[in-house]
C-alpha cells in the first residue's frame, strides 16, 4: 500500500527488539512512548487524508501513549527508586534473539494467511503479531512489576496495529474506549506497584507468592 | 573525467574534516567552544614532521602496517561512488573485495600490535578483531539486501539501487539496513556506543590500545586512514539514506558533501546524548545490527 507505513512498522519492530536487549528502565519506557507516537501517525498514512475524527482518534493516541502514561511509569519509577531489570528469567541477549525470531516467524507466517488482498502487502499483520509476541516476552519473562507493565503496553500496541485494518469501519467511540480502559489499567497498575513496594520493599513480583490470608 | 578527479580530492582531502565537525558538534552539545575544525589537517602536518621511534622487539610488519591498511582503505573507497556518480574502479563481485580491503586493513593493524609484544595492544588486537567478526555479517546482509534491489554483484550500481529501481517496496528493508550500517558506522571507526576515541590508556578501549607504540608520520597514516574509513563508510550509508539526484553534477556534489557533514554531525549528536556501552553489552548491539539487515533481506525474498 504505502511504502512510508511499511517503513514506520519496520521501526516499530526494530524498536521491539531494543526494548528486550536494554536492561535500563528509563530506555525501555522511552522506546515505548516512541513506539506509542509513531502508532499514533499510521492512521494518517492509512487514510492519507485529514479529518476531525481521525485527528482526535491519533492526537488521542499520541498524547496518551506518548506522553500521559510515560510521565507516569517514569514517575512511578522515581517513587520507588529503581533503575534496572535486575535478574529477568530469560536474558536480555537470549530474550532479544527469541523476539527475533518471533518477528521471522511472523513475516512468514502471515503468508499463509486468508487475507483480504488489501492487506497482503502492508506489513500491518505481520508487525502486529510481532509486537503481540514481544510485549508477551516482556511480560512473562521479566520480574519487576515496572517492565511487566511495559509489556502490556507493548502487547496492547501491537493489538492496536491490528485495528488498523479496521481503520475505516471503527467508530471512534470504540477506539476513545480502548484508550480510556488502557489509561485506567496504567493508573490502577501504578498505584498497585506503590502497594508492593510498601508491602515488600522490592517490585519484585515472585515475592507475591509469599502472601497469605 | 573532472568527477573522477573530483572523486580523488574529496576522498584524500575531505576525511580529516569530518573529525573537525564530529568534535565541534561534540562541543557545541557540551557548551564549550571546541578545537578549530581544521585541527585535524594540524595534527596531521606535526605528526609528518616528527621523528619515528620505533621499538627493538618489533619486525618489518611493524612499519609496513601503517602503510598497508592505508592503501587497503583508499583502494576501498576507489570502489565506492560517491553520490549519484559512477565510481572510480568497478567490475562483478567487487563488492567482496571492497569488504576484504578494508579487513586486510584491519588485518594489519592487529599484526602490527601483535608484533610489539605489549600485553596492551594484543587486547586491543583481540577486541578489535572480536567486534568485527559480528560487523562483518551486517555489512554482507546490508549488500545483500542492495544485491537483491538492483540485480548486479558490481558495488558502483548496488549501491545506487535506491537511486534507480526507486524505494518503492523495499523502504521497509531499506530503513532496516539504514539502521544496520549506521551501526556498523559506529562500530567500526570506534565512535562512542561502542568505543571512545578520546580515550588514552583506558581499559576498555578497543582501537586505540593497538596503536599506542606508534609515532611520528606511522601515527599519522593510521590516524588519516581512521578518518578516510570514517569518509568511505558514510558514503556507503548515503547512498541507502539519501537516494536522492539533481542531474547537474555541480550541485549533486555539494549535495553529496552537505550530507557527507550531516552524517558528521549525526555521529556528533549520538556521542553527545549516549554514553559508552560496557564491553560486555557491545556484542548485543552488533548482533542486533545482524538481525536487522537479515530481516531487510527476508523483508525483500518474502
């Protein structure tokens, strides 16, 4: 279709893949606020026209997974003072190159999908199955409660560009809804890694299983 | 005629300057005011004129080295069009040699530090050759994928594929290797993420402990051979960056050397804003440039 949403998808996986080799927080939150900008602009590549709908429904997303939720893991990160993923269950090389190959698997894997013929060219399945797989990486394999929830944020874009080959039949008020719960579950998660880190002093998740009534 | 001989100046006399910006850009970013950004043209004329010391345990390869890996580069960049220009020599498969004219450069410089026998630079040696085992691949997968493109093994019209076939459904794997050689950019004139070229005497420095026992004019080969592989390099990522062609060869070529400074200053933004990767993390990078230009590639074959 587009060879510039070809090209942005392409960034969107490469971005995939840096947010499983770094160990750094700060970087992981950052790659995915840019991932969340660039998924913002792919609508108007898609419909290659401007309009009042389109403009809220990206700004919309621009602004939510751009900026709003970013501010708050960063300042979540801040309030309980942690840096670094320190022991994930699967290293950050070996985690890196199970998302590549996820990503191979995915290109060829959408080949043999019953597609519609308009959505055969554009990356769009592909890149989401990828990006699906990786935020399922980040969130199993990782251990602190910070860069689980960057996984499902990372999951939840690549749900995102599946709707894209929705694009001209979701009504906005369905994709504001998707919006809506995904900042409440941010909001909620934020305030639930405060309780852990009150309850344990470490984000560390597996200690959950020490709980009992 | 006049864009072959255009081609020989640009490529023996404009290197040292792409340092000059690197640095001032450096600066800039750090508030300070910088070196002037001739400084390296400086460095270079008072290393010439210095005497050479050169140790008793070292051989011939010692001093040859310098000189081989110049030529080996310089014969690389012969390969290597600049802009929308034909480049100087060509011919089918060049591309292997032009791969290899730059590893025998490397080649040498390793022996060289080798030969003097200090445990310091046969580190160096090892990292250096280490780090381009990985960049290596990139660059092979980065042609491959411009192979593909253009249907030739000659490097002159691989290279300007994006030029001609046009980006029209290879953009994706075209930013994919973008990403890759501007790695590969990065790693293998040792700029920042993976090495500081301001360092002396560190333990983790890769190319500069190799050539801690050379002076005088052999310093100075090795160092302007560092900025011609700096200038051939970039070259190689314009034509992936910027296919761009005006058709008057005047102002292609200043295009070319507008974009040539960009990607100077490019470099300068990245080791203004990034610190240096722990040695141990530089291979994850690398092996992340691979997987990259190997997706281009399955991008394209798909």
């Amino acid at each position: 279709m587009n060879p510039l949403l070809n090209a942005l998808l392409v960034v969107v996986l490469a971005l995939n893949l840096f947010a499983l080799g770094t160990s750094r927080l700060v970087t992981v939150i950052k790659i995915v606020s840019l991932q969340g900008v660039l998924l913002g602009l792919m609508p108007f590549l898609i419909e290659g026209h401007l309009g009042w709908r389109l403009l809220l429904a990206s700004g919309g997303t621009i602004l939510l997974k751009g900026g709003i939720i970013p501010f708050m893991m960063i300042r979540a990160m801040r309030d309980v003072q942690i840096k670094r993923e320190m022991e994930p269950l699967i290293g950050f090389l070996p985690s890196m190159l199970l998302g590549a190959l996820a990503t191979g698997f995915a290109l060829l894997f959408s080949k043999s999908l019953p597609l519609a013929s308009a959505h055969t060219t554009p990356l769009l399945v592909p890149a989401s199955l990828a990006t699906i797989f990786v935020g399922f990486i980040l969130l199993t394999t990782r251990a602190k409660a910070i860069t689980q929830v960057m996984g499902y944020l990372v999951l939840e874009n690549g749900i995102y560009i599946f709707g894209m080959l929705l694009m001209g039949a979701m009504p906005l008020v369905v994709e504001l809804g998707v919006l809506l719960d995904l900042f409440v579950a941010v909001f909620v998660i934020c305030i639930i890694i405060n309780h852990i880190n009150q309850a344990f002093s470490s984000l560390d998740t597996r200690r959950l299983v020490a709980l009992k009534e | 005629m006049i864009n072959l001989l255009v081609h020989f100046v640009l490529m023996l006399a404009m290197p040292p300057l792409l340092l000059g910006v690197i640095n001032k850009t450096k600066a800039l970013f750090a508030g300070r005011k910088g070196l002037p950004l001739l400084q390296n043209y400086y460095d270079l004329i008072k290393l010439a004129r210095k005497d050479v010391v050169i140790s008793q345990t070292t051989t011939w390869i010692f001093v040859a080295a310098p000189v081989i890996s110049l030529t080996g580069i310089v014969m690389a960049g012969l390969l290597v069009p600049l802009g929308p220009f034909q480049s100087p020599i060509s011919f089918t498969g060049d591309l292997i040699l032009f791969a290899y004219l730059l590893a025998v450069g490397r080649f040498f410089t390793t022996a060289a530090a080798l030969d003097t026998g200090s445990p310091f630079e046969g580190m160096g040696a090892a990292r250096e050759v280490t780090f381009a085992c990985l960049s290596e691949p990139v660059l092979f997968f980065a042609l491959l994928v411009l192979a593909k493109m253009s249907g030739t093994l000659i490097l002159g019209d691989l290279l300007h594929a994006p030029l001609t076939v046009g980006i029209q459904g290879a953009a994706a794997s075209l930013v994919l290797v973008a990403i890759g050689m501007f790695i590969v950019l990065l790693a293998e004139n040792s700029r920042i993420p993976v090495d500081d070229p301001n360092t002396h005497l560190e333990l983790t420095m890769i190319h500069e402990a190799m050539v801690l026992d050379h002076s005088g004019p052999l310093l100075g080969l090795i160092l302007y051979g560092a900025s011609v592989k700096l200038f051939v390099l970039s070259a190689v990522l314009l034509h992936i960056l910027f296919p761009f062609q005006s058709g008057y060869a005047l102002l292609d070529w200043s295009l070319f050397m507008v974009e040539m400074l960009g990607v100077a200053v490019a470099i300068g933004v990245v080791e203004s804003i990034m610190a240096r990767l722990q040695m141990r993390h530089v291979p994850y990078l690398l092996i992340a440039a691979i997987l990259f230009c190997a997706f281009g590639f399955v991008l394209l074959v798909r």
